[in-house]
C-alpha cells in the first residue's frame, strides 16, 4: 500500500485537510465546503472524513499526520508582541490569553488536533508531526510543482515569526536562504489599506486588488516615504506608529487617519476617490517589494525558475509583474497559497523527509491534478437527487453536452457549470464555476448584480483554451491556476471612448473584443485550459469556440456574496434557483430554468438534505 500521511490546518482560518499518497496529493478540501461557514477556522473533521473516504481507507492507514505550524513558537510570539507593546495594547492581551491558555487552548493545539481526529472513530490516531508555517507553505509551492529545482519565494502575513521568508529546491531537497520577521509584514500593510478601506481583513484582500485599476497611485510615495522603508533586495522595514496591530484588535489607528485624511471607510457606504487611490498605491507598493524580493532570489540561488506560495502569492497583479519583467524563466504558484495550503505542504515536508520522490517533474506537469482535488459527485449520484424531487432535467452525452451550453452562452445565457472533482483552493477552474459568453458587454454587470450580488466593480476571470491564449492575452507562460494577470492583446484592444470617464463610470467602457473580461487597465486574471488538466472545461471551450469563433469563456465562483463555493448537487441546484442563471450542466445533465418549478415551489423541499 501507498505511504498515506494526512495534513491538517486548522484554528485561524480557512482551516483543511489534504492526504497523499508516496507523496502525490490525492485528496483535498477546506472546511468551509461542508459547513457553509465562509473561512472556517474550526477543526477540519468534514474534510479529514472526505478525503478518507475518496481514498477508501480509514486512519489506521495512515503513517502520520502533519499540523501546519507551531503554536509554541507562535505562542512566544504572541507573548512577545504584548510585552514589547506594554502598557498599552493591556485589554486585548488580557482577553487574548484565555484563547491560549484555558482548556482546550491553543497552546494545546497537537492534543487538539489528535482528540479530534480520534472522535471522528476511524482508527487508531497516527503520530503526528509540528511543521513551520512557512515550511509548510515553501514545500507546497516546491515539492508539487513541474520544476527540478527552483528559488521558492513565500510571502503572507505572518505564521510563528516568518513573514517573508526565501528558499532554495533542488530535487526532493528544499532548504532555507534568508527570512523576514514579524512586525514587519508585506501581508499585513496590505491588509491594513484592505481594513482601512472598508473591507475584511484575511478575505477582502482580492477586493482591493480589484478596486487599484479604479484609481490613482497618488499615495505611493507617501507609504514610501512613511509606512515602509523598502530596501533594493527586497527587504523592508514597517514604521510601527501608524499600525495598531500590535496593540489591539484592529490594523490601523489615529496616525494612519492622520496620514491619509480622516477616518477609515464604512463597510457597505460609498467607494469614493480616495479609496480608488489608496488601493491602486498599495498595490503599487507591493509590486514593487513582490519585484525586488523576486530580484533578490534569482540572485541568491542562481534558479531561472521561481515557485510562490503564501497569501500574497493570491496577488495574481504582482505574480504578472513579476513574469513580465522576465527575471524568472518560468514562474508557478501553489493554487491553494493561502493557509488551506499549509495542510498539503504539512504532509508533503513529512513525505520529504521519509524519501518520497518527485516523480511528476519528469512528465513536465505539477502534481496538483489540476487542483480538482475535492469531491465528486456521479451521474446516478445526481440522477437520484434529481429524480427524488421531480426536478426535470435532459440527460446527454458529454459532446452534446457542450454543444448545447456552448449555443446557450453564445444567446447571452448564464451557465451554472458543476463537473468531476471540486477544485482546491480559493479559484473555481471550471469544475464549479459560473460561466458565461465574454463578448457580451452587459454580461459583467449582469453577473455581478444578479448572480453574485456583489459589488459592481468586481471583475471576472477569463478562461481560455491554452493553445489560444496568446491570441488573446499578453501571456508569456501558461497560467492553469488563474494567479496570474496580463494585459488583453492589443489585436483585441478597441480605442476607449471614456469621455473622461473616472471612478465606477469605467465599467461603462467597452475596452476590447471581450469586455466581459477586460477590467478597466485592459487586464485581465486569466486561466490558461488544457485537455489534460481539465477535458470537460476544455471540450466545452472549444465547443464554444467552433460555435463562435471566441476561444475565451467568462468564468467566477459558483456560489454567491458571502458564501463559499458550492460542493454539492444540491447546493449548486439551490444556487442555480435563488438566482438569474439560466442554465445548469450537473454533470451530464443539463437543466433550463425556464422548465423549472417556481422557487416558492422549490422552498418546500430545498432544505430538507442536510448540507453536510
């Protein structure tokens, strides 16, 4: 039998389980799938079960389980942070500590772990294994990706200490070069504009990535010159007066207001100019550290190959500019690079050590499977959910499948696309996705008000047959995880009439042949698809494309605001009725909303399978 060793994240947020097999990942989840608690931070015992089960095996088969950092070490920070902000910062320390030290604490977190884990009942608990935070994230950008050997670059808020921190791959050998230390952290300045602008911390991030093309970097010698004092390699320095968070529960304080001209924006009330500006210079900023740092590691190790992992790696901008400056030959990012991730390097840095080799990297694909790592669910699996509640449905085959969504997209439909293995991570890549026709200039505000109900100014994604992107996309490299931005090819550019246009008023101008998908600096976050990594998504695409001519598809999250991604037939059938999407493909099956009951009709039974 296959080495099986399970990693587990948990406790902060975006909390997961991931399992390999000889060091292969095979299964992977993050809890907030099964529970519908967007970012759960509870103990993974839904995704441990999943990937069990997708195995067939129970814990008696696993060798060891691996935990995705220290608390003891994070502890002594903690500690340490509190002693070095006294006498101020006393309130939150005082209701801080009970967090670490009553029972059940988070000092205890490896008993934890291991009581959870043996009141699942599925055999004896393995030994477990405390790994870093940043290793865990370094051996999940390394160990899976394509490349032999490799500078690993791996940036986020903080885990124990380490907040920036370089390494060094080379076969199944991965080894520290230099880190960065909390306070100081590239992760948290921009959770602080992120915070100072309304939105939440540790999840409105890619918010503000999306709010900078709106706006004007007029702010960006300002944090310069007083928030970071950003050394040529990369290294940096955070002035500790203008935050707070080392003093309480929030990010920024008076000085900060002081800085930028009063009080931080309201949840919900008006995006005004200064929001515009203050995102597009941090983001600024942050390229411009994200650069230098990449500078730094080709240098320090030699590599023409670069892997990233870590929350700022999700900063799709900054990974673009970093491929299109060429430091690097080629560039990959782990897909699940936020914390969920730590789970499968926590299992992969334990494999390491136990010998497991890199056996994909002779093929020249990343052992990520795609990342559809998470559930799926089979034609009669969905036949008898379907058929139990009189639900009408047209059963097809996979090619008339395509055809049939694909003519549907090109009539302006919206299409509800549920396929095979659920993607892990936070990007849908057209297992459960939203999709619709990007040549369509109402399709961005249509989807954004009447599907996501979300805010206006949120772009969508491309997803585009790899063999065409380069028709379209200014993209040196294939992108499969749609963590990169590039700019649309200037074949596809069409000349803006803005009419001065500022603000919001962009999203009124068509920029190029693909509006949909063309935020307003003529960029776009694409996905790059292949038979290999993905032949239902792909069959549909090139569906689409011989019915068009347009090899490009608009592609989001299947779920709406504030929710997670759905998992579930039911799920995706209860988004599919609570919102203006036209079509849904479950599978082979292919439902129109138009043959559907009312949704009053609907309500009567919708609840009654439990979600998990």
């Amino acid at each position: 039998m296959s080495d099986l060793i399970l990693g587990v994240s948990a406790f902060y947020h975006d909390s997961a389980a991931a399992l390999i097999a000889d060091g292969v990942p095979v299964a992977a989840a993050q809890e907030e799938r099964f529970t519908r608690r967007r970012h759960d931070p509870s103990f993974p015992s839904r995704a441990v079960a999943y990937c069990l089960d997708e195995q067939g095996v129970s814990l008696d088969d696993v060798s060891a389980v691996a935990y995705y950092e220290d608390p003891r070490l994070k502890f002594r920070r903690v500690l340490a942070t509190f002693a070095g902000a006294a006498p101020t910062g006393f309130a939150s320390f005082r209701d801080t500590l009970p967090a670490w030290l009553g029972p059940g604490g988070k000092l205890r977190t490896a008993d934890t772990v291991r009581a959870e884990l043996a009141a699942l009942g599925r055999g004896r608990v393995p030994d477990l294994s405390v790994r870093r935070h940043h290793e865990s994230h370094a051996v999940s950008a390394f160990f899976p990706s394509p490349y032999e050997s490799a500078a690993v670059l791996c940036i986020d808020g903080v885990g124990e200490w380490a907040t920036t921190t370089l390494w060094h791959g080379r076969g199944t050998d991965l080894r520290p070069v230099s880190e960065l230390r909390f306070p100081h952290s590239l992760g948290l300045l921009y959770s602080a504009f992120t915070y100072f602008c309304g939105f939440k911390v540790d999840s409105g991030e890619y918010k503000l990535m999306g709010l900078a093309p709106y706006g004007k970097p007029r702010y960006a010698d300002l944090i310069r010159e007083k928030l970071i004092d950003l050394k040529p390699d990369g290294s940096f320095r955070l002035d500790m007066r203008y935050f707070a968070y080392l003093r309480g529960q929030v990010m920024t304080g008076r000085g900060f207001e002081k800085l930028f001209g009063g009080p931080r924006r309201t949840s919900e009330s008006p995006l005004t100019e200064r929001e515009f500006d203050l995102a597009a210079s941090v983001q600024a900023v942050t390229e411009e550290a994200v650069l230098r740092l990449a500078r730094t590691a080709r240098e320090r190790t030699g590599e023409s190959r670069l892997c990233m992992a870590g929350g700022v790696a999700l900063n799709c901008v900054a990974n673009g500019k970093v491929i299109d400056a060429g430091i690097f030959d080629e560039v990959w990012v782990q897909p699940a690079a936020g914390d969920a991730g730590g789970a499968l390097g926590a299992a992969q840095a334990v494999a390491m050590e136990r010998g497991a080799r890199r056996d994909h990297v002779r093929t020249g694909h990343d052992a990520m499977s795609g990342s559809l790592l998470g559930p799926a669910y089979g034609d009669e699996e969905i036949a008898a959910y379907l058929d139990a509640r009189s639900i009408p449905y047209r059963r097809l085959d996979s090619d008339t499948l395509a055809a049939q969504v694909a003519d549907g997209l090109a009539q302006g439909k919206i299409v509800g696309w549920f396929q095979g293995r659920m993607e892990f991570g936070p990007r849908a890549l057209g297992a459960r996705s939203i999709i619709g026709d990007p040549r369509n200039p109402d399709m961005q505000s249509a989807m954004n008000l009447k599907i996501k109900f979300r805010e206006s100014f949120r772009p969508f994604a491309p997803a585009v047959l790899a063999e065409d992107a380069k028709d379209y996309f200014d993209l040196p490299q294939e992108s499969p995880y749609m963590l990169v931005v590039s700019q649309v090819a200037a074949a596809q550019r069409l000349e803006a009439q803005d009419g001065g246009a500022s603000g919001l008023d962009l999203l009124k101008v068509r920029r190029s042949t693909i509006p949909a998908v063309t935020h307003v600096d003529h960029s776009a976050r694409v996905q790059t698809v292949t038979d290999h990594s993905n032949p239902a998504y792909h069959r549909l695409l090139t569906a689409f494309k011989a019915l068009t001519g347009c090899p490009v598809l608009v592609n989001t999250s299947f779920n709406v605001r504030g929710e997670p991604i759905v998992n579930s037939p039911q799920e995706a059938y209860t988004c599919f009725m609570r919102t203006d999407i036209d079509m849904l493909a479950l599978g082979n099956f292919l439902l129109e909303k138009s043959d559907q009951p009312t949704w009053q009709e609907a309500s009567d039974w919708r609840d009654e399978i439990p979600l998990d």
